[in-house]
C-alpha cells in the first residue's frame, strides 16, 4: 500500500494542530486520515457504550478482574473499528465526499489512497479488531459478528432514508450488549434497553453534527435528520434527549444495586444534553461541531458513575 504523497497531506476537517499531522510519519498520514484518526471524539463515542455496559454488568452483578481487561479490550477494539467503519464509510461515499466542501481533501477523494489501498486498510483493521474479539468469550463473540450487519449497512443509509442517524445509532451503541455480554457470559434487559438509549442519544448528537452540512447535503441529495428537522431541530432533539435519559434511568434501575451512585452520573449526563441544547445553534458550524465533540464529556460522567455504582 503507498499513499500518492504528491497530494496535499493534510485534510481541511480534521483539528488544527491535530497529533496526525504533526507527530505521524507522513507516510503514515493518509492512513490515520482514512481511519479518523486526527479526529478521536468518534472512538470515544464508541466507546463509551461499552463502558457503560461494563458498569451495568457490576452492577447487575459483582466487579471482577477481568473487567478491566474488557474495559482495556473495548478501548482497543474502539479504536480499530472506528477506524475500519470510518474506512468503508469513505469507501462508499468517495464519489460524495468529492462533491462536499468539507470533504473533498479526504484521502480517496483528494487520491492520496487508492480504493485498492482503502480495501486492503480495511481489512487489516478488521483482522485485529477480530483478535480482540477473540479474548471477550463466546457470547459477545456473537455480538460482535452480529454488529457487522449494521456497520455494511450505514453508510448507504443516507440514500434511502431520512434517518440515517438511526443506522448510526444501532451500530455505534452495539457496544453496551457487547461488553456486559463479555461480563455475563449472556444478555438481560438491562443493556438492551441502554442500547436503546445510546440510539436516541446519538440521533441527538449526530443531528447537531450533520447541520454543517445541510447546504451540500441538499444539493447532492443526502439525505440527514438535520434536513429533516430544520429549524424545529432544537424541539426534536430535545424529545431524544429526554428520551435517552429515560430509558437509561429504566436500564439502571433493572441492574438492582447501588442505583443512587448510578443516577447521579444519569443526572450528570442529563445535565449536559440540557447545556447543548440551550448553545445549540443550527446554523452556527463551529458551535455544531463543539457541541458534537463534547458529548463525549457527556457519556464519560455517566460511564464513571456507572463503574462507582459497580465497585461500590
């Protein structure tokens, strides 16, 4: 695999200053490109969900050693499937991205990768995201070939429906099954109803996150739950946000133990959707894509409280 150097190295969303750019080897580059890299907020968002799963385990349950493997495990496997969804996402929408201001100087856009390259990439990703699989035990071994199915299927969904986000949602939030799968050796309630959640969760940040894009959006013909809402966004996502963290208050309370620890981290999370939705402005780009970056910081409080209600 070579990356045509002789193509601008950098891309034009991706942070300023980000590690990628100034500390990967440049030929190196446009594969952290391809795989988002230089943009980790998208990891953590996968993540997340799987620490939530493990604490809703303990908490059902009784901590072990081993969850800190799993814990470590999901992080790992995080990263490199982000990586690899990010990579068939740009796979499929190569011809898209081409026509998107925001996305052009992608790497299979701009040509810095081939879409040979771009294949081999993805399957390398996937191997080791498949070696990480291996150690989490049978049941969520299952899980995970499972999620394979809706990972295919997301980057097309913006073709053929108005709620794309509900694709992404089902994916990114697998996760939470998973890793209390990993724990338990089995599924409950509990984490499919968090599963749940996390969809109407990321509905709500990714609305905010598609804004940017409206306007490219609408002439190509993607289709986003931003177009669909418009300016009655800041009402309907407030609807998914009050959604999320129901559901995730019914999740908590199906674990049976140490709720009080486990609601004060909901109460947090719930906290920081409300200041999204009292900044959010949908035609402000910077403030979108700020809000976007920072739930992480929403889902990370939860998932801390989750596992002080699991250790407790």
């Amino acid at each position: 695999m070579q990356s045509q150097t002789k193509k601008p190295d950098t891309v034009a969303d991706a942070p300023k200053g980000n590690w990628v750019d100034r500390y990967a080897p440049e030929t190196w580059r446009a594969w952290l490109h391809l795989s988002r890299a230089d943009r980790p907020i998208g990891t953590w968002l996968l993540l997340l969900p799987c620490w939530w799963g493990i604490g809703l385990a303990m908490m059902a349950d009784a901590p072990a050693w081993r969850d800190l493997w799993i814990a470590v495990a999901c992080g790992l496997g995080a990263l490199v499937m982000r990586g690899a969804g990010c990579t068939w996402n740009d796979i499929t929408d190569r011809d898209i991205d081409a026509k998107v201001a925001r996305t052009r100087s992608r790497p299979l856009p701009s040509g810095r990768v081939t879409l040979r390259g771009a294949y081999l990439w993805l399957i390398a990703q996937g191997l080791v995201g498949f070696v990480i699989l291996l150690t989490l035990g049978k049941a969520a071994i299952w899980m995970g070939i499972a999620s394979l199915a809706l990972v295919a299927i997301y980057p097309f969904a913006k073709r053929f429906t108005w709620w794309p986000q509900i694709f992404l949602g089902l994916a990114f939030n697998w996760g939470v099954m998973l890793a209390y799968a990993a724990h338990m050796g089995r599924l409950d309630l509990a984490p499919v109803i968090a599963w749940l959640a996390g969809i109407a969760w990321t509905i709500f940040y990714d609305t905010i996150y598609a804004h940017q894009d409206v306007e490219d959006d609408a002439l190509i013909g993607v289709k986003s739950t931003a177009r669909l809402f418009g300016e009655n966004s800041p009402r309907i996502l407030a609807g998914f946000a009050l959604l999320a963290v129901l559901l995730l208050a019914v999740a908590i309370s199906l674990t049976g133990r140490n709720l009080l620890i486990g609601w004060i981290g909901l109460a947090g999370f719930a906290g920081h959707l409300f200041w999204q939705l009292r900044n959010f402005q949908p035609d402000q780009n910077n403030i979108c894509l700020r809000l976007f970056r920072s739930n992480r910081d929403a889902g990370l409080v939860l998932a801390i409280f989750l596992a002080l209600a699991g250790l407790a």
